[in-house]
C-alpha cells in the first residue's frame, strides 16, 4: 500500500493535479484500490494494486526485461540493468 505523498515524493515532478488524476484512472480501471482511513482529525488514503494491477504490471516488467535484456539497450551496464529491475520488482510487488 502506497499514500499519495510516497508517489509524490517518488515523483517529484509531476503536479497533485497530475498525480491525482493517474490514480483515478487507474482506480476507474481495476488497477489500483482505494481506501479511506479516517483518523482524527487526518484522513487517509491509501492506494493497493488490484489483482488485474499486479497482472499488468507484471506484463510491464516482462516487457521491461526484455527491453534490456534481449534488445541490448545501450547506456547501461549489466549491473545497472539488474538494479533497475530489482527497483521495478520492489515498487511494483512483482513476484
């Protein structure tokens, strides 16, 4: 589970606006759940891939690997690739 300031902070550079539009669509699509906890006087909201999301995203992180893998992309090294997909794995929930 992911609160919208860790997305931003990830992403610095995108708008609230932005950002706040992406995880409506990507809620409106069965990609992500939203959850309210409401604490006083804070509320909460707290983002979860859905099943349908960590689907996806592991088809994005197939498509990742071979990208750098099968396609030899330049401009990394070996262990740069590695470290990329791990980072991926981990921000994800892939396997």
């Amino acid at each position: 589970m992911k609160h919208f300031s860790e997305f931003k902070k990830a992403n610095p550079t995108i708008s609230n606006h932005v950002l706040a539009e992406t995880l409506k669509y990507m809620e409106e699509n069965d990609l992500i759940e939203k959850t309210i906890i409401e604490e006083n006087p804070r509320v909460k909201t707290e983002y979860s891939l859905t099943e349908k999301g960590r689907k996806t995203n592991k088809i994005l992180y197939e498509i990742t690997s071979y990208y750098f893998n099968e396609l030899n992309y330049v401009g990394y090294d070996d262990s740069q690739k590695e470290e990329i997909l791990k980072e991926y794995e981990k921000a994800f929930e892939i396997r």
